[in-house]
C-alpha cells in the first residue's frame, strides 16, 4: 500500500490501523490530538440538540480550556472563537470544524509519516495482508 497516498481518515477507515495509530500517538506523540479529531469527528453525527450542547461542552472543556486534562495548544481567538459558537443553538454542531480540519492536516504531515514507518503500522499491515489472502481462499473454496 502506498503510505504517501493515505490519509488520516483512510486510516481510520480501517479498526485495525486506528488501534494502531492511537498506541502509536500515546507512545511517541501527542496522543491528544488524535483523541480530540475522532471525539469531534463522532460530535458532528449528534443530532439531539441537548446531547450536542452537552457533549460539545465536554469537548470543550477536555482540550481547549486552561489545565484541560488533554490540553491542545490553540490561540485564544480560536478558543473564543469555539467557546462563541458553543453559545448559540445553531452554530453549536460546527463549533470543532476548524480545529478538527487543522488537527487533521497536523496529524497528517506531522504523525502519519512516523508512524508509517513504525513497527505498528508494519504489523498491523502483514496482518491485513493475510486476512485478505485467507478471504480470497475461502472465497474460491465456496465456488468450487
């Protein structure tokens, strides 16, 4: 597979790699920035305005408050920025957009290089490597 063609979101397209690139992050990086992109991608699926409210709250106060406990460094116009739009019922769903699209672009030029080249990402390939070939076995057995 040509790593220089995926993406963070073909990535976590697939359980396996996703699992794989969360213990990477929490062993060699900021695993924050990675928990924060998958709670804000899971955030904009939310339709209830109450669970929005809440949950966006939540976000909010995990990564982008002063001593959050998975603090991520932004500036304080964006946080003013997210903390704004966490006000207003309409605007509530895109809150994260802009954090989560620059984490997302961070994680890709800065994260996925590494862990491409890691052990983790290597493994967890092999391992899917032979899934597909046990499948496509299978798969000829029951035409046969």
């Amino acid at each position: 597979m040509d790593t220089n063609k995926l993406r963070l979101r073909d990535v976590l397209a697939n359980v396996d790699l996703t699992v794989a690139l969360r213990c990477f992050m929490q062993k060699n990086i900021n695993s924050e920035l990675l928990s924060f992109y998958l709670r804000a991608h899971d955030f904009k699926s939310l339709v209830d305005p109450e669970d929005i409210r809440i949950k966006g709250l939540s976000i909010f106060h995990q990564f982008f408050t002063q001593n959050a406990p998975n603090e991520i460094s932004i500036t304080a116009e964006e946080r003013e920025k997210i903390n704004r739009k966490l006000q207003i019922p309409n605007e509530m769903i895109t809150a994260f957009d802009e954090s989560r699209q620059l984490i997302e672009k961070q994680i890709e030029i800065e994260c996925l290089p590494q862990f491409f080249a890691s052990d983790n990402y290597k493994i967890v390939q092999q391992q899917i490597k032979q899934q597909q070939q046990e499948e496509k076995k299978n798969n000829k057995k029951k035409f046969f």
